[in-house]
C-alpha cells in the first residue's frame, strides 16, 4: 500500500484492503484467544493454591465466555470460502402435495426469517407468491449480512416434513418435501454478460403484500433468461425500475451459479468423482409425528426440539456441515 502506484487500479486494490483486513481480523482475534487463555491459566493455579467462591465463580464466567470466543472464531475459519463472505439469495419452491407442501413452504420462510433476526442478518423478501389456501407457491429473498451465504448454503436441498395435517379432517399423517436454493449474491467485480436479445422481460400487478402501490400499477417484474430457462421475478419494491433491478442482479447471480456448477462437474467427471445432485437430493428430514425430531441427513446431526428449529436455532445443522465439508474429499 505504500507503493505509488497503488491506487491506479482502484477495484484491485479495493480487494487487496478488503483481503488484508479480514487477514487482521483474524489474527488479531487469534491473539486475543490466546491472551484470554493464558490469563485463565493463571486464573486456574491461583485457584487451585487457594480456594476462593468469588475467584472461582469469576474463572467459570470467563471460562464459558472464552468457549464462545473460540467456537466463533472456530465458525470463522471454516467460512474461508471464496463467496462464503457474500450475501445470499434464497428461494423456496412447495414440492408436489397442494395444501400441505404450500404451508410446509410458509414454514420453511418463517424458520429462515427467525434465523436471520437470531444473526442480526437483514432479510428482504423479492418476491412472494401465496398459496390458495394458505402456504405459500413460490418465494424469493435476499439475506443480507457477514458470511450468510457462507452460513445458508448448508441449507441447499430438499427438506421434508412428516406430520399429522392440519388440512385433513381424518387427521392423518402427511409427508411433504419444499425444496430450498440457496445461492451467493455477486458483486460488481465479478462481470456477466448477458445479451439483451437473450431476455424476456414480463411486467404485471403485484400480487403480494406491499402497500397501497400493489396492484394498482404494473411494478412488477417477471425476467427469462431464454437460452437457459432461468425466470427471476421481483415484486417487492415500489417501482418497476427497483424491480427490474433486483430481478435483474438476481438473473446475474443465478448464471454465475450455474457457470460454477458446470466448471465443479466438470473436474469431478475428469477425476472420477460421482456427481452429486444437491438440488434434487434431500438433505433433512422434520418429523413431527409419531416423535420429534430432526435430522440432517449429510451430517447425522439430529435434535428433538422441533420447535426450537423452527424458531430459527439452526446454528448446530449449520455448523456441523461446516465442519463436515471439511471432511468432505472435495469440500466446497
């Protein structure tokens, strides 16, 4: 940095500062780890020499407090990724079942909206179709904060749910599947083109919840991606301009998504890898009747308090597909 020619290139030195400080932050929370370890070291041996409660009750907090601090910064290192840093953009599609995949879908964006507020994460809903009766057909979102897509990527997959249905008034069991994508929002360095030729640009009245401007104007937005097939759609904003604007960013990210994938099957197939197809592949189960529990189906991670996963306490599925990434032959 201290070079003159540093800044001619502005975006490359940009990413050379944002490089370089998450390399401090990480060093310096490595320091501040090993100071706080070293100071309940101490804490411990005077402990043992002379028996003191509040000496005790004080070495316990800072005990429990620095088993945080690690496990944080455990997370941290885990998330090295090249996108795990960006932002994400999450869809959920209701699979076959009507009534009962709809609302499993609604359950689904609720459990995510909890776990975003539990992050601190900002969560932005793009676009939202509701179901017929209830639940939801479709809905697009985008997660906004440090290393979300890094976190919600253990999400991509299909998830399903065994339940007794409120919808049937035999009151039988139902299995239900909703499938979740779970992609990373790109930034203005990364460059896709896009042929304007290539596009089918549909705009409507907005059908879901956004104030006194749905369905009075045409603002929302509706974009194909011809050659591939992809649809984007953005409802949510005021304007069909802002909508067009996120459906478009969301277009740009799903190609890139796609460029990838094609580039990481194509070195598995050189290698001799089996090909794994995460979209279609299920990945947790939810039972809720006859017992509780669910269960990642990658990991083997499981826990009974169905409830608490639903309210958003994701962070155990999370981390432990992390750290089975890791010992993973080729982690992401």
């Amino acid at each position: 940095m201290q070079e003159p020619t540093f800044w001619d290139h502005q975006e490359q030195a940009q990413e050379l500062i944002s490089a370089t400080n998450l390399l401090k932050e990480k060093r310096d929370s490595f320091q501040s780890l090993e100071q706080n370890y070293q100071d309940e070291l101490t804490a411990v041996e005077l402990l043992r020499e002379e028996a003191d409660q509040d000496l005790q009750k004080e070495v316990e907090e800072n005990l429990a407090r620095l088993k945080t601090e690690f496990h944080h910064y455990e997370l941290d290192l885990l998330l090295s990724d090249k996108y795990d840093s960006h932002n994400a953009l999450l869809e959920i599609h209701p699979g076959a079942g009507g009534t009962e995949a709809m609302d499993w879908g609604q359950m689904l964006l609720r459990m995510y909206q909890r776990y975003a507020d539990i992050q601190g994460f900002k969560f932005e809903l793009n676009n939202y179709e509701p179901g017929e009766e209830a639940g939801l057909k479709s809905v697009s979102a985008k997660i906004s904060g440090k290393n979300a897509y890094g976190l919600l990527k253990s999400e991509n997959g299909v998830h399903r749910l065994v339940r007794i249905s409120p919808f049937d008034s035999a009151k039988r069991r139902h299995t239900s599947f909703a499938a979740v994508e779970v992609i990373p929002e790109i930034d203005d360095s990364i460059k896709i083109d896009i042929n304007p030729k290539d596009l089918r640009i549909d705009v409507y009245r907005s059908s879901g919840a956004g104030g006194q401007h749905i369905n009075k104007t045409s603002s929302a937005v509706r974009i194909t991606h011809l050659p591939t097939g992809l649809v984007t759609t953005s409802q949510a904003q005021r304007s069909q301009l802002q909508n067009r604007e996120t459906a478009m960013n969301e277009l740009r990210a799903k190609l890139f998504h796609l460029a990838e994938e094609k580039k990481r099957q194509h070195k598995e197939v050189l290698k001799g890898d089996q090909m794994e197809n995460g979209w279609g592949s299920q990945i947790r189960s939810y039972v809720f009747h006859p017992y509780n529990l669910v269960k990642d189906l990658r990991t083997s991670y499981e826990t009974s308090d169905t409830n608490g996963v639903m309210d958003g306490k994701l962070q155990p599925f999370v981390y432990s597909y992390l750290q089975w990434l890791l010992s993973q032959d080729n982690p992401e």
